[in-house]
C-alpha cells in the first residue's frame, strides 16, 4: 500500500484519517477497526500489513491495527446551513499548523476542504461535499480534521494519535454531507474526541473516537 503525496497531511507525511483508513482496510475498512500512528505516515513509499502492523521498507513500524468492539461515539447532527454558517468562521482560515492538509488545508485546492468551525456549545460542524471518487477511507478521513479541531487552537497544534471508526455506507460523490466533531476528554497532551458524518437525508454514515496529542513547543 502507498500514501499518494495528494494525501498529505502535516507537511511531508500522510494526512492521519485517510492513512488510517487505508491501513484499515488491511482487517476490514468498514470497522470497527483502531488504528495507532506510532510514526508520521511517510508517503509515496510501500508499506506492507504484517501481523497487525504497517511497515516501512525498513521494517520500522508506521502504524499498528486491530479489531475493536463496537463502540458508539456519535457526535449529534447539526443542519446544513448551520454547518455553512460556522465553517466560515474556521479558525484554520487564519492560523493553520498544516495549511496543506488534504482533509482541511485552506491552502489545497485538491483537497477535501473540510473546514469545521465552533458551535456554541463547544461542538465542530462543517459541510462536506462528496468527491468524485468515494472509497472507505475518504469516510476516515471525513472523520479525522473535524475532530481535531475541537481542540486544536492558536499556537496549541495536535496531531491524530489513534483513531477508531466504522463506516456505515459511503456517500456518494457529490452528496452535500455534514460533519461534527466534539472533544469528549483531556489529559496531559492527549485529547479525546469523538466525529460523525451524515449524509444528505441525515443518516449517519460514519463515526470515529480519537486520540490527538498536542505537539511540543517549537
């Protein structure tokens, strides 16, 4: 398996929910399925699935994965107009620790352009346009940024850690989708989050728990 450079996230690396979802799809890309960086996903280099981890040529270990119970970890719905209305206040817009990122990156025009903004209680919600292609990981990755911007803020940036997901179905290209995010818990650098992706009737077709670990002062 390779990470394609067009899915970057911090600058050189793969973005997390999308690599994480292609190492998935080694056991079962629907999930419920865990999935620990335990390095930056490099990209454009072959990865091979070996016992439950993803390895680099080297045999370095990018990334480890397992099976997990199923779990709910459901982040409520906001309406579309909603979700367009808070995402014009996404904080990345300004300040962006990876302005590339595929997922959201205001700086890739070849992106997904997920850019959640904050509801007032706290939650993330943006709206989400299917691309042409749709495959389990592009659901990943849906569900990795909006949860991370739960609590990424200005000068305090994260990275995904681990992340967990099941994808119920896939939408299709060009549905007009919603995505929220919410952080559930913090200790120390980790944060807790938890994301949802809702298709264009509503139906959730997906949902992730994640950890995301605050990067150290430069």
């Amino acid at each position: 398996m390779i990470i394609e450079s067009r899915f970057n996230g911090p600058t050189g690396s793969g973005n997390g929910g999308w690599s994480a979802g292609v190492f998935a799809a080694a056991l079962d890309d629907r999930g419920p399925v865990e999935v620990t960086l335990r390095r930056p996903p490099p990209l454009e280099t072959p990865l091979s699935a070996v016992d439950g981890e993803i390895r680099d040529p080297d045999g370095q270990v990018v990334a480890q994965v397992r099976r997990v119970e199923p779990f709910t970890a459901v982040v409520p719905p906001v309406d579309r107009p909603t979700a367009a209305a808070v995402a014009k206040a996404y904080p990345g817009l300004v300040d962006h620790p990876f302005p590339g990122c595929y997922v959201c990156g205001p700086a890739n025009p070849d992106g997904l352009r997920i850019f959640p903004g904050r509801l007032p209680d706290g939650r993330t919600a943006a709206p989400f346009r299917a691309p042409e292609r749709v495959v389990p990981a592009t659901v990943w990755a849906a569900l990795d940024c909006p949860g991370g911007w739960a609590v990424i803020a200005p000068g305090r940036p994260y990275v995904l850690g681990r992340i967990a997901a099941v994808v119920a179905a896939l939408p299709a290209p060009g549905d007009e989708c919603v995505v929220t995010g919410a952080m559930v818990g913090a200790e120390g650098r980790k944060a807790e989050v938890h994301s949802s992706l809702y298709g264009p009737d509503g139906a959730l077709l997906g949902h992730a728990r994640a950890t995301w670990i605050a990067l150290p002062p430069a």
